[in-house]
C-alpha cells in the first residue's frame, strides 16, 4: 500500500446506517481515514507483527480508532493474521496482525 489515498469504502468510513452516533462518529473520521490507515501500516512495517492492544499503545491510538482502521486494512488485503498469538495485558490470547507479505520475484522472472 503506497502513500496514496484509498477509497475503500466508496469515500466514506462504515457506519450502522439506523445509529446516528455511527453514521456521526463516521463523518467525523473521513478527513483523517487515510492517515490513520498509514499509523497502523507504518507502524506493521517496523515490527514482527503486534496485537491491536501492541498497536494501540505504540502509534498511540485509542481501541476505538485503531482497531475499525485495522479492519479495514484487513478488508483491503493489507494486513493479515500472522498465524500467531500473544498475551494481552488481561492474560488473554490475542492475535498477532501483520502486513501482507510482498511476493518475490523468482530469479530469472520478468519484474513487474
């Protein structure tokens, strides 16, 4: 995923359409999808992957920002579940989320 803007939700974040807050919280967020999409991704690329609650503490960024961004990174093909697992500060299993791993080129293949 490069700098760019995305459009992933047809310019507008997910809302639950019968719940004003949503739809509000929703165009709230618009202006700032896109920066807090490359938060999440800058800091995956710096890591051997992390839990959302590792992501939280580190970007800084609050449950309920970091993980919708996370969400839809993963609905985009960003960003996948690493297989693995990690405690959390209460002692539960999380899972380890890390960015899609780019495809090498054989040796002798044309690059794209």
């Amino acid at each position: 995923m490069s700098e760019q803007q995305y459009d992933l939700f047809g310019g507008d974040p997910p809302a639950v359409r019968h719940s004003p807050t949503s739809r509000a919280a929703a165009a709230a967020i618009r202006p700032r999808i896109n920066a807090l999409h490359m938060q999440v991704i800058r800091y995956l690329r710096g890591c051997d992957g992390a839990t959302d609650e590792e992501m939280q503490a580190a970007i800084p960024m609050s449950a309920n920002t970091q993980r919708p961004r996370r969400r839809e990174l993963e609905l985009m093909g960003e960003v996948v579940d690493s297989g693995r697992v990690r405690l959390t500060a209460s002692r539960r299993l999380a899972v380890v989320w890390k960015l899609k791993p780019v495809p090498v080129a054989a040796e002798g293949a044309p690059h794209a």
